[in-house]
C-alpha cells in the first residue's frame, strides 16, 4: 500500500441522521479509523447533515470532507446512483459502504469496495415487515454482498447468514467486530452517577433495558419474566428506547396488569448520560429474539453490569462467556435466570469480571486496527 495519504469515502447517511445502532456503529467507525490514522482523507458522502451535536466534529474540516448532493438531484437517487460520479471526481481510492448497500455500478470501476453487512433479520422475521421493505433490503444487501471486494460482517452469526442467502465466495466475507464508543469504558464519578440519575428521575435500584421498543427486541417478554420474580426481587425496568405500535401494545398489557409503575419509560435520555445509567443498573436485560450483533450488550459488559441476553443469533458472540442466557422467547427462563443473578452476588461479580475481560476485546483500537487490516488487504489486490 502506498505511504501517500489514501482518500476513504463512507456512505454517511446513517452517521448523520440514524440515532440507534447503524448510526452509532458508523460514527464509532469513522471516530476511530480517524483517532487511528489522521494523515488520511475520510469522504463523507449523506443526502442531508441532520442536527445531531455529536456530528459537529465531522463538520469542521480535517480529516473529514462532507459531501451532499447538488441541488438538482434528489438525495435518494444521489446516494444511490450518483455518489459513484462523486466518488470518481474526489479521487477515491476506497469506498466503504456503512449500511448493507453500495452504490449501483460501482463495481464497474476502479474504486475498491467494502460492504458491512449488519444482519439479515428481514428474512428471519419477514412478518415484521412489509412486503415493500423486504424486496428493497433483500436488494441492496444482495447486490452490495455479491459485488464488493469484500464483505464485512459484524458477526459470525452474521457471516453465515450472508453465505447461506447470496452467492458469495467464502473468502469474501470476513468478520469484523465493531465496538461501541469509549465513553462506555470510563467509571462515572460516584456523585455524578447520583446526580445525571436523579436529573432523569430513575429509582435507586433498577434492571436496565436499552434498545428500540419493538417485537423483535421482546420487551413484554421482560415484562411478563419480572411479573413473575418473587415479590423481593421484582426491581423496576428502566427502558431507554422509542417505540411505536408495539410500545402501545407493551403499555396495555402494563396497564391490564396494574404494572404500569414497574416501569420506567425513559425515551429522551441524551447519550452522553447513557454510561451512568448503564453503570447504575443492576442487571441490562436483552432478551431479543435475533441480532446482527446486539451492542448494548457490549455497551453493559464495558459499563461492568452484568448481562442477561438470549441464547441465539449473535447474542453469544456479544455477550461472551460471563453473560447469563435464556430462552427469549420463555418468560419463565428469563425469570430463572434474573432470579438466579439478583439472588447469587458472587455469581453476579463473576459476571461483571468476565463481562469486563470480554469487553476489553472490542476496544475501538483493537476493532479499528482490524478493519485497517481489512482495508489493505483489498488495496493491495
């Protein structure tokens, strides 16, 4: 590879606009390819900037350039279509894809490719979706799958679901775990844990959910488990997420049941606090039904809480050796093993030791200098 300074493109729509888990696996990855290696150029190609505070940093010059399309093109076509010209006219030598999907045509030039493939839940669970959005994902994830230079999964899960749908060679898929942001590394300050959890009125003990409130993520599941712990161990929920009609649905039930109480509905919690409220809690709780990867749960092991996650899909993979497993889709596996960690205090510092060992895998640095490797590796073909 050569010494000279390397023009990287990113599709950056999601970096901009996306404030769950596409948004903050390409903020994170863009963060430290740029921490890593700042003598490079890093192109940033999104059909609008969006509003977010923590995208400023991307805004004020080197080594970042943002693109957006001329005013005569729509944003949709341009990141479709348009952004190769784009591509050509910067002078990029390598092109990245955040979000399951490439440019049209891009593999007819000389630009080298990168497609991160998150999951392939919409074949999976094709009923929680429409008609309409599994042609479209099933389309960009196939052509970005079978015309990159190379595919990166986010999980071994992952990768074999890329394999088994889309005529791949295996040596095109490789796997690179991304990580979550350093801040969820570092201890809050004892006072002022005490202070960002009082200003978002949380109760002094608490199980932690984070994530979108939908189906797949089984947040009833967690709520009919709680109802069914003993008396002494039934702590409140704190969900972190936004919901729609699955979160109606989810409120029903809370009220049917005179549980509305139990849980703490916490929406417009700011990230910057979100490390607080992690380390708060005393058990993250993420019975989802299926992941790409699943990074709350990496989010709690670096907080050092300790976690109880599904036994499928990638959770595993995330969750390590340390995590407590159930059956997601069981209320009362989810109830014995939140029983099983609230009532054994040296299985739960067990967990969080573990939890911590595995989570030191996932630094930025360590996943960063591994997508590095990748990016040579097509550079050099």
């Amino acid at each position: 590879m050569s010494e000279s300074p390397l023009h990287i493109g990113f599709d950056a729509k999601r970096l901009f606009l996306n404030n769950s888990g596409l948004g903050n696996y390409a903020r994170t990855v863009v963060r430290g390819l740029a921490r890593a290696f700042p003598s490079h150029h890093y192109h940033l190609y999104t059909p609008d900037l969006g509003d977010r505070p923590d995208c400023q940093v991307f805004q004020q010059g080197a080594p970042f350039e943002v693109h957006t399309p001329p005013r005569t093109m729509p944003g949709t076509l341009w990141r479709t279509m348009g952004i190769t010209n784009a591509l050509v006219r910067d002078e990029v030598h390598l092109y990245h894809g955040l979000s399951n999907e490439l440019p049209i045509g891009i593999h007819k030039g000389t630009i080298k490719t990168l497609a991160t493939v998150h999951d392939l839940i919409y074949r999976h669970y094709p009923a929680h979706y429409s008609r309409m959005d599994r042609v479209i994902y099933n389309g960009k994830t196939k052509y970005a799958s079978e015309n990159a230079d190379l595919v990166i999964a986010i999980s071994e899960c992952t990768r074999a679901d890329i394999l088994d749908a889309y005529d791949v060679p295996e040596e095109r898929v490789v796997v690179a775990y991304q990580s979550c942001d350093p801040m969820f590394y570092q201890e809050v300050g004892s006072e002022e844990g005490k202070s960002i959890r009082a200003r978002n009125a949380l109760p002094k003990e608490y199980l932690l959910y984070v994530g979108s409130v939908n189906e797949r993520k089984n947040l009833l599941g967690l709520v009919k488990a709680i109802e069914l712990l003993p008396e002494s161990l039934r702590l409140p929920l704190v969900v972190v997420g936004h919901g729609g009609s699955y979160l109606r649905k989810v409120n029903r039930y809370l009220t049917s049941r005179n549980l509305t109480k139990v849980v703490y509905f916490r929406p417009g919690i700011a990230s910057e606090y979100l490390p607080a409220i992690y380390q708060g809690a005393t058990v993250f709780c993420y019975p989802s039904l299926y992941e790409g990867f699943g990074i709350p749960i990496l989010e709690a092991l670096a907080s050092g809480v300790p976690v109880l996650t599904s036994n499928r899909s990638s959770m595993p993979e995330a969750g390590g050796p340390g995590s407590c497993y159930v059956e997601p889709e069981e209320p009362e596996s989810i109830a014995s093993g939140l029983q099983k960690v609230l009532e054994d205090t040296a299985f739960r510092q067990d967990m969080v030791r573990q939890g911590r060992e595995h989570a030191d895998k996932f630094t930025l640095e360590k996943t960063t200098r591994g997508l590095w490797g990748y990016y040579q590796e097509v550079l050099s073909r």
